[in-house]
C-alpha cells in the first residue's frame, strides 16, 4: 500500500538545515524586491498619495530632515513585501507539505492560495472605496474655525502610516473567512458554534471597524458591512465543504449494507 505521508524520520539538523534554506531564499527574494521598489519608490508613493490628490489636498510636507528618506525606505518595504509574499507563501508551503498528510494538504494549499486574493481584494477596497471617504471627512476640518484659518498640512510620515494601516487593516479584515475554515478544520470552532454566535461576530467586528478606521460612521460601516458579509461566506463555505465527507461516508454504508 503507497503511503500518503513519507514516514522516514529526518533528524533535527536537517530540519534546522531545510528551514535556513527556506527562510535564506525568503529573504533573498525580499531583499531583490526591496532594492526593485526601492528604485521606483517615488512612483509607489505617488499612487498611494493619490486618494489624497483627488479628495483636493495637494500638498504634502515633512519637518524631519530625514523623513523624506525614511519615507521612501518605508514604501519600499512595504511594496516588497508584497510583491515577495508569493515566493515567501512558497517557501512556507515546500518546509511544511512534507509532514502533512495528502487529505491536510488538501485542506491547507487552498487557504494558502486564498490568502493572497482576499487580502488584495480588501486592500483595494480600502484604495478605491474607504481611503477618499476617509480623507474627506478629515480634510472636511479645514476652514475658518472662530476666524482662524485651519489648514491641513499632512507631513508624508503621518500619510504613509494612514495608508498603510488602512491597506493592511482592510487586507487582514478580509482573511476572515481563511481564519474561520482553519479553525474549523482544526476543531476550535464548529459550525453550530459559528451560527449561534452571529450576535456575537457583529459586535466583535464592529470594534475591529472602529480600530481600524477614523471615528466616521461611513468608514466604519464600510467595513464592517463586507467583513460580516464575509463571516456568512465562511458559514456556507464551511457547511459546502464539511458536507462532502458526510455524503461519502454515507454512501460508503449504503454500499456496504
């Protein structure tokens, strides 16, 4: 009978050795990727500042004397960590396939393939859709205030730190249904638990919304709205698929009988 698993025992050391490789060659491809949007980090903030530009704030400044450096450094990063998140994904996927069984890596590669879309998709609806909302409101202070000019000044640090928490905020808001199927997969969660406890998911989301948007009603529901939306995706992805190996056992006793 032909094993699902290779049951030969690797020693630690080779463990300690398969992992370094793994973890050198993640590094590499960030580190090629980083010099890559390093060159064009000008261009990347450009089109990160670019839902700022169309909500009427032309303007940008720095105090710092090196912020304007560190900025790019930082957008740099942050561009070449997505751009090498496929290869790193790889890399975790080549260390860990080989001590799980042919049915868990089943289970495993399509979150691991999900992971990258769903976190896209938030990220561009946080671009798109939540970012001009939320710059609108907040550009919205500006004026005469007791006949003092209030102008908004935003320093390129302070705007980077805004995009970047709104882009990794709604991109891991958006995993939420890779998290739920894992836990299920994994036994913390069932899906009886998963439906009683709607109440529950609601408020929990709408605090995760109010950390990771401005105290606007409008950005908050923007999130909250596709992440509960998400939840019930989970529900019926969870029910689709946990429903298969019920029907074959089934059948499987039917046959027998």
């Amino acid at each position: 009978m032909i094993k699902d698993i290779d049951e030969t025992k690797m020693p630690l050391l080779d463990h300690l050795i398969e992992l370094r490789r793994r973890l050198l060659w993640s590094v590499v491809a960030l580190a090629a990727a980083f010099f890559f949007c390093l060159y064009f980090a000008r261009d990347i903030f450009a089109f990160l500042a670019q839902p700022l530009l169309k909500a009427g704030q032309g303007k940008i400044i720095y105090t710092d004397i090196f912020e304007a450096f560190f900025v790019e450094i930082k957008v740099a990063f942050f561009a070449a960590t997505m751009l090498a998140f496929p290869v790193i994904a790889t890399q975790i996927w080549r260390f860990v396939a080989p001590g799980l069984y042919a049915n868990e890596k089943k289970a495993f590669l399509p979150f691991l393939l999900m992971t990258p879309v769903l976190f896209t998709a938030g990220a561009a609806m946080a671009y798109y859709i939540a970012m001009p909302v939320a710059l609108k409101f907040l550009l919205g202070f500006s004026g005469n205030v007791g006949g003092i000019q209030q102008e908004a000044l935003p320093g390129v640090g302070n705007y980077l730190g805004f995009v970047t928490k709104f882009l990794f905020g709604f991109g891991v808001a958006f995993l939420l249904p890779v998290l739920l199927m894992l836990l299920e997969r994994a036994g913390i969660v069932t899906l009886a638990q998963l439906r009683a406890g709607r109440r529950y998911a609601v408020v929990a989301i709408a605090a995760v919304a109010a950390v990771l948007t401005p105290p606007d009603i409008m950005s908050q529901i923007l999130l909250l709205v596709p992440m509960y939306l998400l939840y019930e995706l989970a529900i019926i992805a969870i029910r689709l698929t946990s429903q298969a190996p019920v029907e074959t056992e089934a059948a499987d006793a039917t046959a027998a009988d």
